[in-house]
C-alpha cells in the first residue's frame, strides 16, 4: 500500500499537528507501509532550509518538499500557493493508492483534494479542527465563502474525515456534510524519563530548588486563551510560583502577551522561552508541576497528551477537546473560560501538590496504554484498508 500525505507545513513553529503528520507516517513505514509526505518549505515568515523538487529523509520521514509562493503580504504567505507542488500532484498523484491529507482552507490541501477528485484517486480528509465553530468565527466571511464554493465540494467527495475527538465530531455535524467519519486520536512516541528533571529544571531557570513551575507549551496564538490565563495568575499574588510560556507566534502577538505579563504583575516570575524542542522541552514537561492550556479551541491539544505521558497533570478548558478525558479520569482540572476559576483552580494545584502528582500519575498510565503511536498506527492502517476495499461503514458527521 502507498500513501501520500499532503500537508501544507511540517515547520516546527506550525506546532503540534504538524509533528503529528511526521509521527504518524513513522509509525507507518515501521509497520511495513510505503508513506510519504507532500509539503511546502514553509516557516512561517521564512522557508526551511531543504532540498525542493526531490524525495529526501527529513526526522527519518521521506519528504517531498516544493518552493512555496513568499509574497511581502501575509495571507498570501500564509496561504501556501506552490505551483511546483500542483505540477508534481497532477504528473504522480496516480502512482499512490490513497491520499490522506491533513489540514482545509489552505492551497496545498485544496489543490490536492481537486487533483485527487480529478484523477479518481481515493482520499482521506484531517481537517485539523478547521470545521470547529470557533475557527470558522475567525475570517467568518472569507471562509464562508471559501468552503461554499470549493471546500465543502472536496470535503463530500472525500471517502472519509478524520477526526480526532468527539467533540470535534460533534461540532463538524452542524455542517450536515454527506462524508462519513471516523474517530482516531493523536499517538505520541514517549521521551525517555530524565533523571532529576526537576532539579534540572529550577537550575536551568536559576529559581529555588522548592518552586512550583507552571508550564505553558504551546504555539502562542489568541485561541490559546492566554488573555484568560495570564490574568487569572495575576491574581495569586500570595502564591510563590514561577510561569513559564515555552512558544512561538507572530511578532505581534508575542509583543502582545509580553505587555499582558506586565499589565497583570507577573513579568519577574515569568520565563519567555520562545519555541522549545528536543532535551529542553523534555526537561520543561518533565521537570514542571502544572501544564496549562486555556484554550478557546483544540480539536484535540497534542501538548497535553504530551504532559500526561510524562505524568505532568494539566489545567485545561472545556474548548480543548481532551478535557472530557482529564474530568473522567482526574487527571488534572477542567476549568470554564473564566478568569476566577482558572486562578482559584491553579491555587488548588499548588496548595495540593501530593493531590496532583497522583493525577499525573493516573495520566501516565493511560496515556502509555492508549495513546501510543504504534496502537494508533495500527488502527489506520485498518480504516486505510477499509477505505481500499470501499466496504468501509464509517457514520456520517450529521447530527
């Protein structure tokens, strides 16, 4: 079987389900799967630096990346029009047996999808929480439009959607697409444990060898909630804690959350990492004792499966789509939208550190048994197989 996946961007920045995409087609190929990806040299504001035109190894993945359009105005950029990528679809789309491709609203992504639909190549459709409500609120007009006129055509011809939780099933059935559906979480490989992380960590911080360490990891964008979060630790003024924002996001933004930690009293006791990876973010999630995730919307939130793997409990939001898991299994705190409660929440944590190390421990279990990648893969493959044989009886995204 040969699978192509097709994604606008596998840049470290674009977060979490852009490195899902590299892990999942890994995971793949290890069980004997010829699968490849298909994508721009998209960085955000810059390119990445690698071959285009040609297959390469990239993270022990096969890559093939193509020159994408860097206009100076942003959504243009942020579009990710490759003419090189449309030429090489319609010339070799025929030679793969499936298509899965991840992300909507997006050139790589449409172009794929019309190429596929064209050609009568079968194909899978992750759209990222992109049909979530809160996504599409955002450029309500202009995605509107868009999905009218192209998107909702190449989402009904798609054999399946690939959704990743429940809740995101269940926002996408307001769109009463005609596409069936199936339900398949994100995997993750597990770090190796470090030794001392903890310790490791207030060094490399340069804070006591007792403070607590709030985390948060994640792409910084307004959905993040952090307008929320920031405020709500503000207000823990008899707390000793230290915050930690490990991410990256626009320029903009960035000034904006560095103006939100000043206006809110919290500048000394916040570390501004900028993007992590590799040994620093495994001692970051290892050595912490909160992750925090306020989001507005997560079709899933890779990042907090990622603490829970490591036994680091979390305080989400309802709008993340694990947190029906976190409240189910007490594996940390679910907190509404609200500045009081995520604050009063948070000082829960930190005044009930034997409580929550529990929660992280429960976390580690589960996540081991159930989320790995090799599980998951396992499960693909299945539906792949399914998707081949066109026997498949996936239920419709309708309410």
């Amino acid at each position: 079987m040969k699978v192509l996946h097709v994604i606008p961007s596998i840049a470290p920045l674009r977060g979490g389900p852009s490195q899902a995409v590299l892990e999942m087609v890994k995971a793949l190929q290890d069980r004997g799967i010829e699968a490849e990806i298909a994508t721009t040299n998209d960085n955000g504001a810059n390119l990445l630096n690698v071959p285009v035109g040609q297959r390469i190894q990239y993270q022990q993945v096969p890559v093939w990346f193509f020159p994408r359009f860097s206009p100076n105005f942003h959504t243009f950029r942020e579009f990710a029009f490759s003419w090189e990528l449309t030429a090489w679809l319609w010339q070799v789309i025929h030679q793969y047996d499936l298509l899965h491709i991840h992300a909507i609203f997006s050139y790589p992504s449409t172009i794929a999808m019309a190429i596929a639909r064209f050609k009568q190549v079968p194909y899978i459709v992750r759209p990222l929480g992109q049909l979530c409500k809160w996504s599409l609120q955002q450029s309500n007009r202009k995605k509107q439009i868009y999905l009218k006129l192209i998107e909702k055509a190449n989402l009904n011809h798609a054999q399946a959607l690939h959704l990743t939780s429940e809740q995101e099933k269940q926002e996408v059935s307001r769109l009463s697409l005609n596409t069936p559906s199936f339900i398949l979480p994100h995997g993750l490989f597990i770090p190796p444990t470090i030794v001392n992380a903890r310790k490791h960590l207030r060094q490399y911080l340069n804070v006591p060898a007792d403070e607590p360490i709030i985390l948060f990891l994640s792409r910084l964008h307004p959905k993040k909630g952090l307008d929320y979060l920031i405020p709500a630790l503000g207000k823990l003024t008899n707390d000793c804690f230290t915050f930690v924002i490990a991410g990256s996001g626009s320029s903009e933004y960035e000034s904006e959350v560095e103006s939100l930690v000043l206006a809110h009293g919290i500048r000394h006791r916040t570390h501004i990492t900028g993007f992590v990876q590799g040994e620093v973010k495994d001692i970051l999630m290892q050595g912490a004792d909160l992750f925090v995730l306020t989001s507005y919307s997560e079709n899933f939130g890779v990042a907090v499966l990622e603490a829970l793997a490591v036994g680091l409990p979390v305080l989400v939001t309802p709008g993340v789509a694990l947190a029906d898991v976190v409240n189910e299994q007490r594996l940390g705190y679910v907190a509404q939208l609200n500045i009081a409660e995520i604050s009063s929440l948070v000082q829960q944590a930190l005044e009930h550190p034997q409580e929550t190390k529990s929660m992280g421990d429960r976390a580690r279990q589960l996540v081991q048994e159930n989320y790995t990648w090799n599980s998951i893969a396992d499960n693909l493959i299945e539906i792949y197989i399914k998707v081949l044989k066109q026997g498949f009886s996936f239920q419709k995204v309708t309410q």
